[in-house]
C-alpha cells in the first residue's frame, strides 16, 4: 500500500545509468579510481550467505557468545545518563577514557603506551587508510606478505602505491626475501614507504611470525630506513595461552600499531586504533578530521563502557575456546577427506587456514563449480596484486559451526577431487557452464 492511498508501493528504483552518462561520469573519475576495484570476498557475499552453501569464505567473527543482554542494558543505561556526550560530536584524537583502556589491552602483547599516542579509528581498516593517505604518493612501494590482506590491498591501491610482495613460510615473513625485496625495489630507484606486515594468525595465511625473527625484521627495517606497519586485530585470539610480544612493544619508534575491537569484541561498533609516535600521530588527527571529523562517540563510549563493566577478558577465553573448537574441526575434516597433494596451514590462532591444491588446479576458475557443490571459499589471487594465488584458497572456520565445517570441508574435498581428476586427464580444466545456483562472477580484487 502507498503512502497515500490503496495504489499498491513502488518501490523506489536505483538510478538508471544510459550508457552516455556512464561513460561521462568514468571519463571524470579521479586517476586514483582506477587502483580502486570491488573484492573478490564482496563478490562472492551475496551467493555465499545462501543458507544452502556452506560458507567457508567471509570472515565474520562469531557473536553468538556476547552477553547482548547485559550489553543492551549497558547501551540504554549509558544514553540515559551520559546521552549528551555519546550523541555528540568528539575529538578526532578519540574519547580519552577509551584511549587509556586501549593502553590496558596493548599491554597484554607487552607494549607501554601513552594513551596521548593512540588515535581512535572507525576500525582497523580506517587506520589503514589514513597511514596510505599520510605516506603514499602515487608509485611509492609498499612492502606486504604475499599473500596479503585484501582491504590493505585495497587501500593501498587507491592511494596508487605500488604492492611488492615478499614471501612467508611456516615460520611467517623470511627475513632473506625481505632484504633481498629491499634491494631489487632500491635498486630500481623507487621508494620503500613502508613493511605492512599481520605477525599474528595472519590473515589470509594462518601463518605467524616466529618469535626469534621479530627483531630480525625489525633490524632489516630499521636499517633500512623503512616503516613498519603492525596490523594485528587477531592478536589476542590466540589458542595456546599467552599472546605473542607485539612488534610494536620491541621497538616504539619505527613501528606503528593497528588494534581493532571487531574481532574481540563487535565489528559492528567500527571501532579501532593506531598508536603511533608523535609526528605521525599529528597527521593522523588531521587526516581523521578531514575523513569524518570524529569517529563515532557513541560506539567509542559503548566500548569503553563494555570494557569497565564486562569481563572482557573473560569474553575473550570465551572466544578463543569457540574459535579453538572450529580451527580443530578444520584440521579434522581436511584430514580425513583432503585429496593426496593439497596442503595447507597450521593456524594457531585467529580465523584462517590458507590452503594450497596441486599444479593445474585453479581456484578461480573452480570457485563456480564449488557453488553449483554448496560450498564457498575465497581463491588465492584476490590476496596478491602479482598473480599468483591460483592454486591457493583462504578457508575461514570462525563463523560456520563444527558441523558446518565438516560438511563444507567434505564437499570441497569432492569438487578437488573432480578437479584433479580433470586435470590429470586433460592437463588442464576444460571449461563449461555451470547448472544450478548462478555462480558469483569474482572481479579482480
Ligand atoms: C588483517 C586485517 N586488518 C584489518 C582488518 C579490518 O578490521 P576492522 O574491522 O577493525 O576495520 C581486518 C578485517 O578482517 C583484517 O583481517
């Protein structure tokens, strides 16, 4: 019914785009554009969140655990006493109490930090942004694990800083490559901006840095001149007990810190930090005031209140024991039902195993036929800006249950199987079209 009568709604309707203007307005585009493209995770959300696929794709933690009640409460009651701050407009150094207890939780991966020294951010992701804003200038070389997380991917590429990839083993970041990538893009003349490294649960990886090579790549950096970016919103997500030593708490001045409240807390608040030395700090203020003059005080205040009156270390424990749970189901199920000649990672901790399938395999081009089997996944190549990935997949255990898991593995298992089976008949994947549920069509990340 409308509005205004018995005629039935209309909805409204996007815009429509004639080809004309669509080509007026790419014409106008800013060059910087052109570096920005929609994931391959974005593309595949909407097939993926079928209730009949089994999604080992997004990374969505797990909020089922959280008190909501209590949490509820906790919301009404701070808008009823405190509404005239929460609703306002803040600072876009962050809310000041927040900022100290943000030095609470850093502590616990063994850094000191002024609370002065942090910036709160609407996420992790808008620090990352920020920190390409103040550095990148258009052909400038950032360095990242390869693989690498996509929304780092993403920012950087629309800053139109140029990605150069340095290798991981089991052990994390390779101290050699790192020298040897400094080298070859030194040599070339162009200009290191900085290390974007994940130490921890590395997403999409499952792979963390070693201990004894944290001051190694520390030392190479610091040397070398070159910034080290710390994204760590996994960090306290660990399923071994202590947390791993920040590389932040092993040197303050050449490394900035990324923290989030997304994966420990609620991705849904946008809440997250930098901390970083002084004349960094200062220009992140003011790329925060130009963004969105101050990151929301109501989720800020929700934060901080959380943090007063919740165990939050406890929630936590809670978490890590959920997330321990689904990390061994995966084990168990690729395991038992993983073709002879795929590999994949160990994590022990965080959202992520990084899985690997035998020459000729194409995860890219399999993702449809996986669809069509009711499984979905996020191939390699979204990770990396080079290429490569094509016989790499990222498979999440944090959301889907234990059973979920193990059905999805099972069924990914079939359509490897299939795939290798092809591959060694035809020495390639003969391509064909898929019956069924429409398979995403992932654009290049
Ligand atoms: C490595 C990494 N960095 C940053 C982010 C962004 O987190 P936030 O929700 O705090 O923006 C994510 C989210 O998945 C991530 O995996």
């Amino acid at each position: 019914m409308s509005e205004h009568g018995n005629q039935p709604a209309t909805p409204e309707q996007p815009a429509e785009n004639s080809v004309r203007n669509l080509d007026a307005y790419r014409a106008a585009y800013a060059e910087r554009t052109a570096g920005m493209t929609a994931s391959e995770i974005r593309a595949l959300f909407a097939v993926a969140s079928r209730p009949e696929v089994v999604s080992l794709a997004g990374g969505m933690p797990n909020l089922a655990a959280l008190p909501l009640d209590s949490i509820g409460g906790e919301v009404a009651r701070l808008i009823a006493e405190d509404g005239q701050v929460a609703l306002q407009y803040g600072s876009a150094h962050g809310v000041p109490e927040l900022r100290e207890q943000i030095c609470d939780v850093m502590a616990l991966e063994g850094i000191t930090a002024h609370p002065d020294d942090v910036v709160v951010t609407a996420g992790s992701q808008m620090g990352l942004d920020m920190i390409t804003r103040i550095f990148c200038d258009p052909g400038d070389v950032i360095l990242a694990e390869g693989p690498s997380y996509v929304g780092a991917l993403g920012s950087f590429g629309a800053y139109q800083a140029e990605i150069v990839h340095v290798a991981m083993d089991d052990d994390g970041l390779q101290p050699d490559a790192l020298r040897e990538a400094i080298a070859e893009v030194q040599q070339q003349g162009k200009r290191i901006k900085f290390l974007y490294t994940i130490p921890n649960f590395h997403n999409p990886g499952g792979i963390t840095l070693a201990p004894e090579r944290r001051p190694q790549i520390l030392e190479i950096c610091k040397e070398a001149g070159i910034l080290v970016i710390e994204d760590n919103p996994y960090g306290l997500l660990g399923f071994d007990g202590k947390p791993y030593q920040a590389l932040r708490s092993m040197d303050a001045d050449n490394v900035v810190y990324l923290g989030s409240f997304s994966k420990t807390f609620a991705s849904g608040l946008r809440v997250g930090w930098v901390l970083a030395p002084l004349a960094i700090r200062e220009k992140l203020v003011l790329t925060a005031e130009s963004a969105t003059l101050c990151p929301p005080t109501l989720t800020q205040m929700i934060v901080s209140r959380y943090l007063s009156t919740h165990d939050w270390q406890g929630q936590i424990k809670i978490f890590q024991e959920q997330y321990r749970e689904r990390r061994d189901a995966m084990m168990a199920a690729l395991d038992q039902y993983m073709p002879e000649g795929c590999t994949w990672t160990k994590p022990d901790g965080g959202f992520f195993v990084w899985l690997t399938a035998p020459e000729g395999v194409d995860t890219k081009a399999m993702l449809p036929r996986a669809v069509t089997q009711r499984v979905a996944y996020v191939s390699g190549t979204g990770f990396y800006k080079n290429g490569f990935g094509s016989r790499q997949m990222r498979l999440s255990f944090c959301y889907p249950t234990t059973d979920r898991i193990r059905e999805g593995v099972r069924r990914l298992a079939n359509v490897l199987t299939e795939e290798m089976e092809l591959v060694r008949t035809f020495g390639t994947v003969p391509q064909r079209s898929v019956p069924g549920p429409q398979a995403p069509s992932p654009d290049t990340a």
